[in-house]
C-alpha cells in the first residue's frame, strides 16, 4: 500500500497549487521522472503546494531552491526546516489561549493586538512565524495582504474553532525542507541555483482580471505588468541556457476575449489553458471556475493543439453551464 502523503502547506494561500496538483504534473516534461540529479527551483514559493508535492513523488530532485520577496513567509520556512520542535510549542500556547476565549468580541481583540505585534517587525523567527501562522488561521479567509507601508491589514476571520497548531504537517514539512535552500530576494536571483537537469516552476502574483480582483499586494511591491515582462524576459534567459520551466497565471483571454496579454507575450512557448475553482470574492455568487494559463518550453506527457485545448475549454465552460 502506498504511504499517505503527510506534507502539505502550512498555511493557508490564495492562488495555492493544491487542487491543480494533477493537472501540473501532467504538463510536467515527459522524461521528468528519468532526469539524473535533477535541481527543482521554485523563485515564487508561496504556500508550497507544488514544492512538498514534487519533494515526496520525485526522488530524483536532489536539490532544490526555494525564493520569495516576502521576508515573513520565507522566515517561516526557515523556522520549519531549523526549528520546527520549539515552533510546535509556541503555537500550542497560543492555540490553547485563543480558543479557551468564548466570546467573539474578545477573540476579535486578542487577534487585533497580535497583528499590531506583528507589525512592528522586530519579533525573533519563532515569535515572528508563530503569529505568522496564527493570523494566517484566524483573519478573513487565510488571505494574506500588505498596504503600501508592509503592514499586514486582513481583518478578523470569524472562525469558531479554528487548527492554529498543526504539529504532523511541521515535522513532515521540516524532514523535506533539510534539503531545500531558501532565499529572500528577486526572482531573477534564482538563475545562479541553477545547473544541469533543472526545472523552474513559475508560479508569480497572478494578472489581475478585473480593477477589483488583484489580491498580488502580499509586499509592498505590486507586480504590475512591467514586472510581468520582465518574468518573460527571464524565462528566456532560462530557455537559452537549456533549463526547462512551467510557468502558471491568470488566463486574461479566458475573462475578456480580447485580451491577448499573455497569448502575446508568450507566443514562442507552448501554452495550456487548465480549470481552477475561484473561491477568494467575499460575494459566494462570484466564485466559480476559470482557466488559467500554464506555459512551458518543453514537450510534455498530454499535448493538446491549441484547437483542440479550445474545443476542451469551451466544451467545459458548455457542461458547467448546465450546472449552475
């Protein structure tokens, strides 16, 4: 019998990777599973989804690389892989206290007094990553957002009995980051991790559809289009070195037909379009399903012509119809 998978994010993210899990591995390169040596590099990590999914089904990834801009997030991998025990402890007391507090009101206070700590940015690791994981738990639907001074503004999530400590999915979590190194910075530092059998796996704050659907502000520095470009301009370096990538965002076309953002700036590499349910609006009857884009500059399991991936699209979007 095959052992259950026991890691898993830690936190709770929007745009995470978990129920597109198959259909990525799908579109993974068709020898993937037969690379010698092979270095997986992740330059916007996020909840991890894809990373703990790749470290457990692929052994031969034999190192690999992790980066984010956020400085708390990467902080709380740190603290995972290196000190992952006095983690544990600290998120049961504050497990324990929080719902030992009955009333709504005063768990709304406690939260707010904890995000005001936070916020001060002078907490060592383990305090920094416990309220980390504590606010990502108990704020409005595990978003994690930051105004233009960094300063994170989630409001209070009303959740009555909400898991802060997870101590299984940290020890896991921890044995398969010791082999994962973590950077903070830009994404383009990534390049220099780089060698042999190398896969980057591209998963950047999305396009926004919509002025009112960008939740991309988790730093101060918003990934505008310009940024967008420059991501392009990187996988390029990445493909004329020889370095395979995939690469996941918004399906701008797929919204405004029109739009032809993305369809244009990745015109030299292969383009799929894949389901994934929408479950961030505030508004329950503006959540539902969209594709998103997925390129990459390799051949892989399933090819679809860009036709026939249309015809796929449109039968789907035809069957969901007859759902709602």
């Amino acid at each position: 019998m095959k052992k259950p998978d026991n890691a898993k994010p830690f936190i709770k993210w929007v745009g995470g990777k978990g129920q597109l899990i198959e259909q990525l591995t799908n579109l993974l390169p068709k020898d993937f599973r037969c690379w010698k040596d092979t270095t997986y590099i992740e330059p916007f990590v996020g909840g991890g989804a894809m990373l703990f999914y790749m470290l457990q089904h692929f052994p031969n990834i034999k190192h690999a690389v992790i980066n984010d801009i956020n400085t708390d997030l990467t902080t709380c991998y740190q603290t995972i892989r290196d000190n992952a025990e006095e983690l544990i402890l600290s998120l049961k007391d504050i497990e324990e206290y929080y719902l030992s507090i009955k009333e709504e009101e005063e768990r709304k206070s406690f939260f707010m007094s904890v995000r005001e700590q936070y916020n001060q940015k002078n907490l060592a690791p383990v305090d920094n990553t416990t309220k980390f994981i504590f606010l990502n738990r108990t704020c409005f639907n595990g978003l994690y957002r930051v105004n233009k001074s960094g300063l994170f503004n989630v409001p209070f999530g009303k959740y009555k009995n909400p898991k802060i400590c997870d101590p299984q999915t940290i020890r896991k979590d921890s044995e398969l980051l010791q082999r994962v190194e973590i950077l903070n910075g830009d994404f383009e530092e990534t390049f220099n991790y780089a060698k042999g059998n190398t896969l980057f796996y591209f998963d950047p704050p999305y396009r926004p559809l919509s002025d009112t659907s960008s939740f991309n502000d988790y730093t101060k520095e918003s990934f505008n289009d310009d940024a967008q470009i420059r991501l392009k301009e990187y996988c390029d370096r990445i493909n004329n070195a020889g370095y395979s990538f995939m690469l996941s965002n918004s399906d701008c076309k797929g919204k405004t037909e029109s739009d032809n953002f993305f369809d244009i700036l990745y015109k030299d590499y292969q383009i799929e379009r894949v389901w994934a349910s929408r479950s961030i609006n505030a508004n329950p009857n503006k959540r539902g399903k969209l594709t998103e884009i997925l390129v990459h500059n390799y051949p892989c399991v399933e090819q679809y012509s860009f036709n026939n991936q249309s015809t796929l699209i449109a039968e789907n979007q035809l069957e969901y119809g007859k759902k709602l």
